[in-house]
C-alpha cells in the first residue's frame, strides 16, 4: 500500500464511514450496491458532488477532446432523424451529458439542417446537481432550449434519437465469483485492518449470469459481470418503439465478446485507482459488454448494428473531410490541436478500437448511418 492510499485509509471519508456502518450492521454488500452508493448517494456519491469531467477533474470524454466528435455525433442524429421520416416534433435525447460539450456541438450541425432546429426537442437525462448546472452554462446560448429529466423514463413519448456516449459503463455491475461448483456474488466487506476488502457473498442462481456465460465452463476464482442497468435501459426503449420510432447510439469502452474478467476500475485525477481506497472521490465504471447487449436488445425485439470501433464509426461518417475543413481556416495551433484531437479518438493505438459504437432502433426503419447511406 503506497503512503497516498494508506493516508484515505487511516482517514476515511463521511461515505466510506456510513459504508462500514452498513456493513456492520447487515453484512458485506454487492459490487453493484458499493458502485451505485459510490457514485450516487446525494450526500457523498460521486457523481452528485463534484465535476469530474476536464484536464480539472478525474477524466477527459471525447466530446472534450475534439469538437470534430460532437458534430459527428450530430450529423448522425440528423440523418437518422431523416430517414425517420422528419417527425415533427422529433425529441433528441442525450443521457450522462457531462458538461453539455457533445450537444452544444450537435446542435451546431443541427442549425445547418433544414427544419431540423425548429422541430428538435432537446432532453439531458442527468442526475448530478453539479453537471446539471454545467450543462445550463455550456447550452445558455444554444438554438434549442434543453429539458432535464432524471430518467429516461420521463422523458416524453414520440419519436426519440438516443445519444449515450460513455454512460454504460458507469451503471452499476453486478459480479459473480466461482467457488467450488457454485457462482456467489461478489461482495465487499471489511478487513481485520479497517480497509475496504473483496469476498464471496451469497449463492446465485445461474441465470443470474449473462446467457452467454451460463453453458461456459468457469475456473474456481472465476468472475464474470452483467449489468442490470443496461439491461433495463434496452427495456425502455424497447417499449417506446412500439409507439413511435426509436433510434439510440451508444458509445463506450468494452469488448465484443462475452467472456470472465474483472473489469471494475477507478480513475482520480486522470490515473488509475484502487477501486475501495476512495468511496465516492473516484470514477468507478467497468467494460460494457457489447455482446450481452446486443443479444438483449434483439430478444427485446429491437434492431441492433454494430458493434462498429469507434475509428471507423467516426472516419464513414465523415471525420476526414470534416477536419480538413476546419484545418482551412484554422491557425498552425489551432490545426495542430484538430489533428492530434482527431488521432486520438480515431487511432486504433488510442480510442479507436477500444472504444466502439452500437446502434439499437425500431425494427423496419432503415439501416441507420454509417450502416446505410449518410
């Protein structure tokens, strides 16, 4: 244990002491329960107390990286839009919009597509006080007044484009660990030195697992992950295509493969973190499973394209001829920015691969863009 993560553990936060109460009282909790409360809690969580997006706060989101990313993002809402038909009005919905980056740069593109501007309804799914109030500063001047919601789910009905752009990976996971013959879930208790310690909780039944893990002979030690957040989200929207046409993208970090592993990690200050040292001062988020989704999107009855890597998402809808149209007119440090930007998000070396794009939408509309015409 390094002097910094012996210093939090000696001198634990308000949350961190509330969790050791609760584990006392009833008992080790869940990953999923110890992720939520860390990220979530009004009065401690991390999500509700601080701003952790920028070169300020814990992490950097592509939006923030490259403008190039939000207009990108924009034409694709545009085209899918159209080829719903234009419906009039058309809600665009945004969940986890950090501080508002990716929609002030959509709704640029928006103001150039005909009508779309006057017929857009902008909704920011966010619980977070502080990024509420970021986002207010970052859209005072944009052409389309946004609404906030706390959940999806009250966001009004009609057709809706869905845009989520790392907000997977923070929703809660539940882990399970093999021991023996028996899954357990993964939980977290305390240790004889007063710290924050993983154990085997409580015996699962099997179809607690993702399905493609079910059948998938496991090691003792194994642990395997679902996310039931995910799972519930892809309900929603299934329940809104039986009404009006649905289109969401979703982009995150993950693998297209079901497979064992512990993916759970915290990020503090731009560097990795132990995940128990910090309740509530850390980003805690693991990998999202793209193969699980994508199989309960299309049980849900949705269409489902992709997973595409997020390099050549960006390069069929257009990365290139965007960036040399800026670079036009750009100064040298203004150019050198956009391309460095650009790389970073497209290399395969850097977000390109690891970070990937799936779109889920209403059976019977069209191949959505870069699957269908742009």
């Amino acid at each position: 244990m390094n002097a910094q993560a012996k210093s939090r553990r000696d001198h634990p936060s308000p949350l961190a002491e509330r969790l050791k109460d609760r584990i006392a009282r009833d008992g080790p909790i869940s990953v999923h329960d110890y992720m939520e409360t860390c990220l979530a809690d009004a009065h401690g969580g991390y999500y509700a107390t601080r701003q952790p997006v920028g070169s300020k706060g814990d992490f950097i989101t592509a939006p923030e990286i490259s403008q190039v990313f939000g207009e990108l993002i924009g034409a694709w809402a545009a085209a899918t839009w159209q080829a719903m038909g234009s419906p009039t009005p058309v809600i665009i919905a945004e969940l986890g919009p950090g501080r508002g980056t990716l929609m002030a740069d959509a709704m640029r593109l928006f103001k150039t597509v005909p009508n779309l501007a006057d017929r857009a309804r902008i909704a920011l799914v966010e619980t977070s006080p502080v990024l509420r109030e970021a986002q207010r500063q970052t859209l005072a001047g944009a052409p389309v007044r946004p609404k906030w919601y706390e959940r999806l789910e009250d966001v009004p009905p009609g057709p809706l484009i869905v845009i989520a752009n790392e907000f997977i990976d923070a929703l809660p996971v539940r882990q399970f660990i093999r021991v023996g013959r028996d899954w357990r879930e993964r939980a977290i208790t305390v240790d004889t030195n007063g710290g924050f310690t993983f154990c085997a909780g409580a015996a699962v039944e099997e179809d607690a697992l993702p399905p493609a893990l079910r059948e998938r002979a496991a090691d003792e030690g194994a642990i395997a992950e679902a996310r039931p957040g995910a799972i519930a989200l892809l309900a929603t929207l299934a329940a809104r295509a039986k009404d009006a046409p649905v289109a969401a993208l979703m982009i995150d970090y993950g693998h297209d493969e079901s497979g064992f592993g512990d993916t759970l990690q915290a990020v503090r200050g731009h560097r990795f973190d132990d995940p128990l040292a910090s309740p509530g001062e850390a980003d805690l988020t693991a990998h999202v499973d793209f193969a699980a989704l994508r199989a309960a999107a299309q049980r849900l009855g949705l269409a489902v394209y992709g997973p595409m890597p997020q390099g050549e998402f960006l390069l069929k809808l257009g990365l290139e001829a965007r960036l040399a149209r800026l670079c036009r007119d750009a100064r040298p440090d203004q150019k050198e920015a956009l391309l460095s930007g650009a790389a970073r998000l497209a290399d395969p070396r850097q977000m390109g691969v690891l970070f990937k794009a799936l779109i889920l939408q209403s059976s019977g509309l069209a191949p959505p863009p870069p699957f269908g015409e742009i």
